[in-house]
C-alpha cells in the first residue's frame, strides 16, 4: 500500500470536528486554562451555585454556614463556574487569528495539571492539621 | 431533626424509607455507587490500555501477554475513555451529596481526617480530568499527526495516573465507609 493511500485513509478516519482548525483552538485553550481557573475558583472562592444536601437547596453564588441546614457544598459550584470561564475562552480562542492560537504551547495540556497538584495539597492544609494533631 | 431536612438524604438524618416503595434507601445508594465502580473500572482498563500503548510502544509482533496489552489500537479508546469519564463523573457527583452527610461526618466525628482529605483531594483531581479531556479526544483523534504526539502522550499519562488515584482513593474510602455501612 502506498503512503499516499494509508495518509488518505487516515485522514477519512478523522471526524469533521477532529479535523476543525476552531475545535483544536477550543479543545487546547479548554483544557490548558481549565486546571488554573479551577484553582483560581477555589482559592478566591467563586462557586456559582451552592448547594446544601441535607435540604436539597440550591443557591446562586456563595453561601455561607446556615443554622440547621447542615454543611454546605461548594464543589458543584467551583466545577460549573469553571467550565464556564473554561468554555468563553475556549469560544474566544476560535474567534481570534489561527496564527495567534497556534504560539499556544501544547504541553501545556499536560503540565498545567501536574503543577496543579502542590497547590491542591496545600489547599488540604485544613485536614493535614487536623490528622497531625 | 431540622425541618425540611431531605428523608431519603441519609440513615443519620433518620430517613430509611424505601425509594417509590421498591427498595430502601440505602440499596438505592449503593447501587448507584455499584454503577459509579463499574464505570471507572471500565475507564480505568481503558485508559491503563492506552498509556501503555503509548509509554511503551510494541515495535514487533505481540508474543507474551505484557506485550498484547501494549498493543492494542489506542486511538480506539479515546471517545470510550471520553464518555466514561463523564459517566463515571456525574455518578460520582450525583452519590457525592449522600457522601457528604452520610459518610463525611461519621469520618470526621472518628478522626479519619486523612481519609477525608484525601476524598477532598479526588474531587479536586477528578475535574483536572474532566477538564483535559476536550484536548486528550483531539490529540487522538488526529493520532497520525506527529504534531500532536508529545502532548497526546504526556496527557494520557496524565489522565491515567489521575484516574487510578480516583479509583484507589475511592476504593480505600468505601472500604473505610461504603457498601453496607
């Protein structure tokens, strides 16, 4: 089989929004901001909704201890809000130039995750004291 | 009990009561938390295939057993690997609220602060994951362009190492307070 041919099939193996310029552009921005607006979240406390599962409330934004609710969840709300930031700028990396979108070093997709790690454990801090007490 | 607290939320609320009257509410959550360990163990044979395909790729015919797990055709894998994450994510979103007022204050009230923490740790890794996965389809999507092999690889890895450690942390939490407990 010719090289030709092999590269022709592989290329028709590639779905439409595999082969899309704009997916990549999104795909790549998605992922490589993602880790660090999650942190970001976290650390400066953005949930977008709050939610409290001993009364089934949901509530928009942050909210604190209530008497007789029970504890608070704030994950849901970090992880919307951080798909969200995620995705507008995902959607602006497939509006501006390729030639801009293309500098973006892939792997970033890798390291970003890596480097989020430390920032987690210290973030944890509040369960290490209590298990070194 | 506070007023308004949900019934069906948790044994320590008070609430045992059967599901639409077809099972209890602890067969409820547990089978639940059954489809979120059949979904990650899928993920995670999945993904295990694929970071060794590409951490270790086979140059010659598959012989021993070590080598024909290498060698299976990794692209395959990517949107199977896409769709249980995000199986295995919103089912363990979904079963989390039960964990918070069922599990997390008994461990809390015995001092397992470790396991807590560590819980608290998978939920933050298991969105890193959900995150990179836009990026992990693309890179294997476009597997014949060498463009993408260093990144393809180095977030496989990543992927893999993160969701065995989901599925360790989890693992060492439902045997801590899990299945029947």
């Amino acid at each position: 089989m010719s090289a030709t041919t092999t590269e022709s099939r592989a290329a028709q193996r590639t779905s439409s929004l595999a082969s899309s310029r704009k997916f990549k552009a999104f795909a790549t921005t998605f992922s490589i901001s993602g880790p660090v607006i999650y942190c970001l979240i976290q650390y400066f406390n953005y949930p977008l909704v709050t939610y409290w599962p001993a009364t089934g409330r949901l509530g928009w934004g942050y909210e604190g201890a209530r008497p007789g609710a029970g504890p608070n969840m704030l994950w849901y709300g970090w992880t919307v809000t951080t798909i969200l930031i995620a995705s507008a700028l995902g959607i602006v990396a497939m509006i501006i130039p390729e030639r801009l979108t293309k500098k973006i070093p892939l792997w970033l997709v890798w390291l970003l995750p890596i480097l989020a790690v430390p920032y987690i454990v210290y973030s944890l801090m509040y369960w290490w004291r209590l298990a070194a007490r | 009990m506070n007023a308004g607290l949900r019934p069906d939320v948790s044994p320590l609320l008070g609430g045992n009561a059967a599901m639409g009257g077809l099972i209890s509410t602890n067969t409820f959550w547990t089978l639940w938390l059954f489809v979120h360990l059949i979904s990650a163990l899928g993920l995670l044979g999945a993904l295990t295939h694929q970071a060794m395909a590409v951490a270790l790729p086979v140059r010659k015919p598959a012989a021993g057993i070590v080598s024909r797990f290498r060698a299976v055709p990794a692209a395959g894998y990517a949107t199977a690997v896409c769709v249980l994450y995000v199986i295995t994510f919103v089912v363990g979103s979904f079963i989390y609220t039960q964990y918070r007022i069922a599990i997390r204050i008994p461990l809390e009230a015995r001092h397992y602060y470790k396991t807590g923490g560590f819980f608290d740790f998978k939920e933050h890794v298991a969105v890193i994951g959900l995150v990179l996965l836009p990026a992990y389809w693309y890179f294997w999507k476009n597997a014949q362009n060498p463009e993408y092999d260093n990144a393809r690889k180095g977030v496989t890895l990543v992927l893999a190492v993160a969701v065995w450690f989901l599925f360790i942390v989890g693992h060492v939490l439902n045997n801590t307070r899990g299945f029947a407990s």
